[in-house]
C-alpha cells in the first residue's frame, strides 16, 4: 500500500541525513594537526609515561594554561560535534525535494505546506543528542510531521460502546467509490466486533442497488430494512431506526445513493433524509486512488451536509497515497477505514501511527 509514496519518502529521507551528515564529518574528523601542533612538554625525571602532559591543579603557570587551554579546546569540540546545530541552510534543498515528492505523490497543497512547516521546525536549530544518529534525528521529525497532518484517525468500535444505542451512522459519497460494499464490509468489522447490525437499504434510485446491498446481508447475516425501488430513502431508514429501537440493536448502517455535491436535488433529499433519521456519524466515502479529487469532493460534501469521518477505499490499488496522507488535515475530518480489497475483511482500521511506520520503513 503506497508503494510508491514510501520509495520517494526513503529517496527524500537519505537526501536529509546526506545534507545533515555533510555538515557533521568535517566537523567530526580529527584533524591531523590537532595533537602535533604543540609538543609535549617534557619531565626531567620519573617514568617514561610521565612525558605525555597531564594537567594537574596548582601546576605552574608556564606548563599548565597551555594544557588547559588545549584541553577545554578539545572539549569544546567534543560538545559541538555531539550536539550539532541543523541550519535552514543545511536543509533547504532536501525539504525541496520533499515538498515536490509530496506534491507529486498527489498530496494536497495544504498538507504538503504543513508537512514541510513541520518537519523545518523539528530540524532546523536543534541539536543531535548525544548517541543519535543523523538518521534518527531525520526520521523522528518526518514522524512527527507526518503524524501532526493525518490526525489522531477514528476508533469506531470505541465510539459505539460509549454512546447510547443504536448508533446510526449514515453513509454519503458520489458514485462509484464502492459505498454499499463499504456498508457490507463495516457490517461484517462490528458483528467481528461484537454488536449486533441492521442494515437500511437507502439507495432506492440505483438499479439493482437494494438487491446488491441484499445479497451482502444475506451473506453476512445481517437483517436488512428495504422498500421497493423508487422508494422515498427517508422512509427506508426511518423504519431502520424504528426497527433497531424495537428489537434492541447496536448499529444501524444506513446506505444512500450515490450523488455529486453540486445537484442541489440530491443534496437535498441528503438533508431530508439526515433529518428524519438523526444520524449520530455522517461517513463520507471516496476513492483513495482519486487523489485530490477525493479530497476536494470531501471538502465539498462537508461543507455542503457535513461529515464526521472519511473512508477510503481502494487504498491498495493507490501508490501515491496522496488522499489518505491529506485528507484528514484539509478537510478537519477523521480517517476512518481504509478499503484494501475485495473480501469483507479487506478493512482495516486507520492507525495514523502504523501508516507512518509503513511509510518510513519502521524507521526511528
């Protein structure tokens, strides 16, 4: 998953040590004259390892500030090789690099913007502790940067056991994007979960629309709650409700049809429904391998209806990884799911810090 995304980001990461590490050999290899340019002073009398110089205090005046002198010298340059100071200068052709590699891997402006804002700040003037390895000080502040735009993602299966039951979560999205079978594939997650679903077949315009989400009840074992099409979708998924209140069920799934923000008909019926249903999550959902079309639809669909969290599907199909690295921060929303293939277990939770481990080789 984001293959390509993870070679460019360890193209961009090596660029980063190289440009930091360029600055520290210099720094750190002894020069050749250090020790030779002034000799040792030497002792008239006692054993032969006397002759090195060793300062000692309350020695003279002429035999012990030029020691002392070398020997804080020394130290000084110990200090400053273990702790090197990163410059803007030093970095400022790699964070280049980064910020095509990014915007070329489709991440949006903005998350692109704040990445590099972050990782700027977690290299620029501070120091290398002692023990750590360039790499590490690079990947630490690509971790962090990363981290800060994707968000902390969204734990469904907490959310429901803290909320009162049902919890209704309504699922939005334009079409295409594979929303009913997200419906199924969530269905199939929380009954692994523990709690128990009925779906509500709210797609009632799309042709075979509530016999495709019907056959995926049936496969799971879910109760599904369906009209005959051309059905008003309001009607479906009040009787949804009503039905999960009656008979005690945890979640109510509730499918639409698909629609574009901008046919104000659609979006319509989308508030119609949203207010006969009173749904606890909006979900919007979208292609991962859409890019920054996916992002700006979302940004749209939640400025238009709202949305409380975001799925992605077909994220293993996607090696740039440009929506599911910007959608998050340029929308204000969750990432909740990703879809990352046919079956009904290809779902996994979004785990901000597992994406970046993956991203960055498990680097640290």
């Amino acid at each position: 998953m984001f293959g390509g995304l993870r070679e460019k980001l360890q193209a961009a990461r090596n660029k980063l040590g190289s440009s930091i590490q360029a600055v520290v050999k210099p720094a750190e290899a002894p020069g050749p004259q250090e020790d030779t340019k002034t000799p040792p002073v030497p002792v008239s009398s006692g054993p032969a390892e006397s002759s090195v110089p060793v300062m000692e205090p309350g020695e003279g005046q002429a035999t012990g500030e030029p020691k002392k002198i070398r020997f804080v010298d020394k130290v000084k340059t110990l200090i400053i090789d273990r702790e090197l100071i990163v410059s803007e200068k030093d970095v400022a052709d790699a964070l280049s690099d980064l910020e095509m590699t990014l915007l070329e891997s489709d991440v949006a402006l903005p998350a692109t913007d704040a990445i590099i804002a972050n990782v700027r700040k977690n290299l620029v003037g501070k120091h290398r502790k002692l023990g750590e390895s360039v790499d590490a000080l690079v990947v630490n502040a690509l971790k962090t940067a990363l981290l800060e735009v994707l968000g902390n993602g969204f734990d469904l299966s907490a959310y429901i056991r803290d909320h009162n039951k049902p919890v209704k979560i309504l699922f939005t999205g334009v079409n295409g994007t594979g929303k009913t079978t997200t419906v199924a594939k969530i269905g199939y997650y929380l009954k692994n979960q523990g709690f128990s679903v009925v779906i509500g077949a709210g797609d009632t315009y799309r042709a075979g629309a509530i016999e495709q989400i019907g056959v995926h009840a049936e496969r799971l074992g879910i109760k599904i709650i369906q009209h005959q099409e051309g059905a008003d979708p309001s009607a479906v998924l009040f009787d949804t409700v009503q039905y999960a209140g009656s008979h005690k069920i945890d979640v109510v799934l509730a499918d639409t049809a698909g629609r574009f923000h901008n046919k104000a008909n659609l979006m319509n019926q989308l508030d119609k429904i949203k207010r006969v249903m009173k749904p606890d999550l909006v979900i919007y959902v979208d292609e991962a391998v859409a890019g920054n079309d996916a992002v700006t639809r979302a940004f749209e669909f939640d400025k238009t209806v709202g949305a409380d969290a975001v799925v992605l599907t077909k994220a293993d199909m996607d090696s740039r990884g440009g929506a599911a690295i910007s959608i998050a921060h340029t929308i204000g929303k969750p990432l909740m799911f990703l879809g990352v293939g046919q079956a009904y277990d290809d779902i996994m939770p979004f785990e901000p810090a597992v994406v970046v481990d993956e991203l960055l080789d498990g680097g640290s």
